[in-house]
C-alpha cells in the first residue's frame, strides 16, 4: 500500500484521508492552520443539498447578473482586477451558461449527489460522528417571482421526489414563512435532504484520525513546495516543519491548490466566490424554520443547526479578499430580518466570511493532475460539504489503481 500526503485540512482533505486509510494506505494531513476547519469549511451553509445541484452558469444568468449588480442588497457583487486569473475564469463561465451545458452539468452532479449521499451515510455508521447537528428535514426553495416559479414548475413534469407547492403550502409546511408576507409566489420541496454543522463534523472526524495508526497530521505546517524525484514524479511536499515523502500527493487545499499546482505546471481554473454568513443565537420565543430553506431570487438559504440559525449568502467576485465588509453583512440583515424577522437574535449574530474555490462549470476536479504522483480534489464551490464524501471516495479509488465508480466525464483536468 502507498503513503499518502493530503494537503488540506478542510471537509474535502478531511474526508479524502479517511477515504485513503479505509482503503489500507498511510496518511499525513498537511494544514497550514493551527486547526482544521478554518476556510471554507468554518461556518458555511451547513446544508447537504444533495438534489439541488444545478450550477450557477446557466442561460439568463449574465442578464441576471447585471440587474444583481444594480441592487445594493443583490447576491452578486464584482470588483474587476488587473488579473488574468479572473478574466480568463470570467471568459470560461460565459462560455457554460447555456442551457444544454447547464443541463449535462447537472447531471453529472446529481449522480455525484446521490453517490455523496451514500457515501456520507457509510461514514457517519463508521466513523460514528454524534456531536454534528445532523437532522434531514428536507429542502425549501422559495420563489418570489410568479413567472419563474411557473418556469420552474412546468419543467419537473411530475418526474422524481420533489413537489411544487403554492404559497399556502409553503406555509403549511415551514410555519416561520407566514412573517414573509405575500411577497413567495410559491416554492419546490425536496424532503430528505439535510443539514449538520460543518465545522463540527471536521473537527469529530479529524479526532477519529487521529485515533486511527496509518494517520499522522501536521497542522500549523504550511506547504512550501513539492519534492520532485529525477524523473519529476512528485514524491511528497516541503513544509516549514520539514520535508514528508509521499508515493501520491493530494491537492485538496481548496483556493490554496492554485498556486501550489501552479508551481507543478499545473493551471487549475479555479476562481473564489466569497460568500457569507450569519450564526444567530435562537432563544425561547424564537420561530426559526426547521425545514432547510433557501430563498431562490435572493440566493441566501437557512439551516437550523442547533440552536443556531445559520444564515448564508452572496457571490462576490473580489478576489482573494476573506475580510469582513460591512456593507455586505448590512445588506444580509437587512434581507433576513424582511425574511424571518423572528427566527433569531440577529443582534447577537456572529459573521463570517470565506473564500469558496470554484470552477467555471461548477463541477469539481478530480483525479490525475498531469503531473506524475500529484492528484486533485478541488473546484467544489459552495457545495464542499455536499459534494466531499463523493470526490473522495473516487480520488481513493483512483490513487488505489481501481477505476471510478462514477464516470469521470466532466470531472477532470
């Protein structure tokens, strides 16, 4: 069996070397970080949408766009820089937003869910993981333009789990909608999917590694560069803590892997969409909603986590900038409270904000990066958490010389 290296202490680096160690192999998790958990994976969605997965590239979308760009309370905001990173990622996520790319994109990813969603339940009896917030209460997506409800609507043709429910509907099932007024023109219910805590649920599976003899971690160990052999295969990574050998390298750094691929020759079009969120104490007398519920114009969902409602929202294209703005995290409050303005002490609301590392289609990478011993796991957007148990069962299988048990179409370098 092979050592392994996984760059990433994130749920995708995470849930990649467990995957590896279930298979037999040695690990060493490298993170940069003191602690796990600390980018995109601290305090995002929490939702596990394994059905809702349609890319944001899409026909309508740069029509869209510009109106976003027009309200200072919309989902999208962008600053243009002097960088062909962002211009070349620009250029490719225009180029997938027509409807067939969209559709086949889709696709790919609803299999990728459904996959996810049975890996994840393997783990969770495995790993035995009870401290996470785990609940399946289903998932809530709210329209508030007739037109498009009815687009959207007509499209399910009655094929598949979900229902089309009117606005009266939606309120018989989350009772917390009602404080929305008659602005929800209707909405599309998909029941089994879930919510948990993401940030929990990578600190209780690091501390299952750590229990298991084939791990060993390093975290607080930046990656300084790839050790390369005479044949340049790429045989492990140099950090500030010293050199760690390795037979497979894997990239699951999220944003980070761009540069450290870059320095392999390796061009990952990987671009960050900065999103935030909203942790807000619920307290006696609260209405939060217990379905999972996302608000489909405004492009913020709500998941009880606990006894916190966590709020997530917003596609910034800013740059590598994880900083707080408070003009973002105003215009959030503003939209939750016209939403649920019972569901929470938003006053004592903790912010967050992070750096989600997206491709053009939306679809992450996986697999051979071109470069002898280095693989790749990265590219997951928004939906790390959703998508992580899949991607690493299928990058273990891959570095264990096995086939996918996914076709890889659409999923590569």
């Amino acid at each position: 069996m092979k050592h392994c290296v996984v760059i990433g202490g994130g749920v995708v680096g995470l849930t990649t070397a467990w995957a590896l160690l279930e298979r037999g192999h040695g690990v060493t998790l490298v993170e940069r970080e003191p602690e796990v958990a600390q980018g995109a994976s601290r305090a995002n969605g929490g939702q596990l949408s394994y059905r809702y997965v349609s890319p944001l590239a899409d026909a309508g979308v740069p029509l869209k766009a510009l109106r976003w760009l027009l309200d200072p309370d919309g989902p999208l905001r962008f600053k243009p820089e002097a960088s062909w990173a962002q211009w070349s990622w620009l250029i490719a996520f225009l180029r997938n937003c027509r409807g067939p790319v969209n559709r086949r994109t889709t696709e790919r990813l609803l299999a990728l869910g459904a996959y996810s969603q049975a890996s994840f339940a393997r783990l969770q009896a495995e790993a035995r993981l009870d401290a996470i917030a785990l609940r399946a209460p289903g998932k809530l997506v709210v329209y508030r333009k007739p037109a498009e409800f009815a687009r959207v609507a007509a499209r399910m043709n009655g094929s598949g789990v979900e229902q089309a429910m009117s606005h009266d509907d939606c309120v018989a099932l989350e009772p917390a909608l009602a404080d929305a007024g008659s602005a929800l023109a209707g909405g599309i219910f998909t029941p089994g999917e879930a919510v948990a805590d993401c940030h929990a649920f990578c600190t209780q599976l690091h501390e299952r590694l750590r229990q298991h003899e084939g791990f060993r971690g390093r975290l607080g160990a930046a990656v300084e560069g790839l050790l390369r052999d005479g044949q340049g295969r790429v045989r492990g990574v140099r950090t500030a803590a010293g050199e760690v050998a390795a037979d497979a390298t894997v990239l699951a750094a999220g944003l980070h892997s761009r540069a450290l691929a870059a320095a392999a020759g390796v061009a990952l079009p990987l671009y960050p969409l900065k999103g935030y969120s909203l942790t807000a104490p619920i307290q006696a007398g609260h209405l939060p909603p217990e379905v999972s519920v996302t608000d489909f114009e405004k492009k913020i969902l709500y998941a009880r986590i606990g006894q916190e409602l966590r709020v997530a929202a917003m596609v910034d294209l800013v740059g590598d900038d994880a900083g707080l703005d408070a003009g973002r995290l105003a215009s959030l409050q503003r939209s939750v409270r016209a939403t649920f303005p019972n569901a929470a002490d938003y006053d004592r609301a903790t912010p967050w904000a992070g750096l989600r590392p997206a491709t053009p289609s939306g679809a992450p990478i996986l697999g051979a990066s071109g470069q002898p011993g280095l693989w790749l796991n990265v590219g997951h957007g928004a939906l790390g958490f959703t998508f992580s148990f899949a991607t690493a069962n299928i990058l273990a299988e891959l570095v264990s010389g096995r086939n996918s048990p996914l076709p890889l179409d659409g999923l590569t370098l």
